[in-house]
C-alpha cells in the first residue's frame, strides 16, 4: 500500500491516491486531478472510489472531472449535504472559482472495503456536519480532512461548525487509533495519533 500526496487548487489543499494490488482510491481531489490521473495511468491503477472528507469547496473542485476520467463514484456523509446549497460547497466566493458539479453517493460510517483495503469510516463532525475520517488500519492511515491538523484544529466558525463537537470527535475516534496511526489531514503536513493527543495545544490540560 502507498499513499501519494498531490497539492491541489487554489488553496493547495492536500488530496492523497492510497493504492492497492492494481487498484486505487482517491481522498479530496481538490483542483484540477490532471496529476492524479498521470500517476494512475502510469501505475496501471483503477481508481475505484473518490472519498471526500467533506464537502467544502476547496476539497472537491476536482470531483467532476476525476469521476467523468475514471468512472469512479463520489462518496460523502448526507450531512454534508446542505453545504451543496451555498458558497461552502459551490464555491465561487472570495475570488476563487464556482465547483464544477458532480453527483454524489452518500455512506454511513461503519466498516467498508475501498480497493480491497478494509476501512473504517467514522462520522467525525465538527469542521463540518457530515465530516468523514478514513481510517485504513493495513494502512495505519486515517484520512481526517480538516478535523485536526499538525499542533492545530480544523476550523469551527463556518456554518455547521461547532468546537465541542470537533473535540469530541477527535477525542471519540482519532485519540482512540493506535498512537502510532498516521493522519493525513487536508492542509499542512501529516501527523500521528499519539502525537497530536500528547501535543495538541488545544487538547492538553483538560
Ligand atoms: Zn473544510
């Protein structure tokens, strides 16, 4: 198993390809995925799934256009859903571009099977109400988005933001993987488990 890490759109936000035996999946394709689709053309991959933490804008400008290239659905949790119908998740604000549009598929958290990789998927809202980590245990990854990052946390301000939730979040379900899990959030540089729960400024001394 191999993860690559692409810089994508505007905000250069982080889009990770985790393959497997032939086949690949694909977290936040946040910009234009021409890269993304030269690494799976030149690796022979077939990428079976596009995985969306959330469902902001500067983590799916790509979903459109990676999902028409390789055919492979997008998932989302249904919480996400209402961000769909402002700036958040269309985009267009700020001087930054519209989100092309794109069909989703919306899961449950629970056990699942991406590319023949077991994964967990927990519903770990905070950033955002419907916020997904993948957990890949074979991996020892979790895809977070932007629920916590290196010494930092996803931000709690926008709509369907909220700081106790996100805390609880990382809490119930990323301070519980084993320390040494790598978490591969969607802006800055990777982290661990364990790491994030013994230096974390906004999770010491309480
Ligand atoms: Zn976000």
């Amino acid at each position: 198993m191999t993860i690559t890490t692409f810089g994508l759109g505007p905000l250069q936000t982080n889009c990770y390809l985790l393959e497997n035996d032939g086949k690949a999946v694909v977290v936040d394709p946040g910009g234009d995925p021409s890269e993304v689709l030269a690494h799976l053309k030149a690796h022979d991959l077939e990428l079976t799934h596009i995985l969306n933490t959330h469902i902001h804008f500067d983590h799916t400008y790509g979903n459109k256009a990676l999902s028409e290239a390789t055919g492979a659905p997008i998932l989302c949790h249904q919480d996400d859903l209402v961000l769909l119908e402002n700036w958040l998740g269309r985009g267009g604000d700020m001087g930054l571009p519209p989100v092309d549009e794109y069909q989703v598929q919306t899961i449950e958290p629970g056990s699942a099977n991406f590319a023949g990789m077991e994964c967990t998927v927990f519903l770990t809202p905070g950033h955002s109400p419907g916020s997904l980590t993948y957990y890949f245990p074979e991996a020892g990854a979790a895809f977070v988005g932007d629920l916590i990052f290196y010494r930092s946390i996803g931000r709690t301000d926008f709509p369907g933001g909220d700081l106790e939730v996100l805390t609880r979040s990382v809490r119930e379900h990323i301070f519980t993987l084993p320390p040494e899990t790598r978490l591969l959030s969607g802006h800055g540089p990777e982290t661990t488990a364990g790491d994030e729960m013994n230096h974390n400024p906004y999770f010491q001394g309480y």
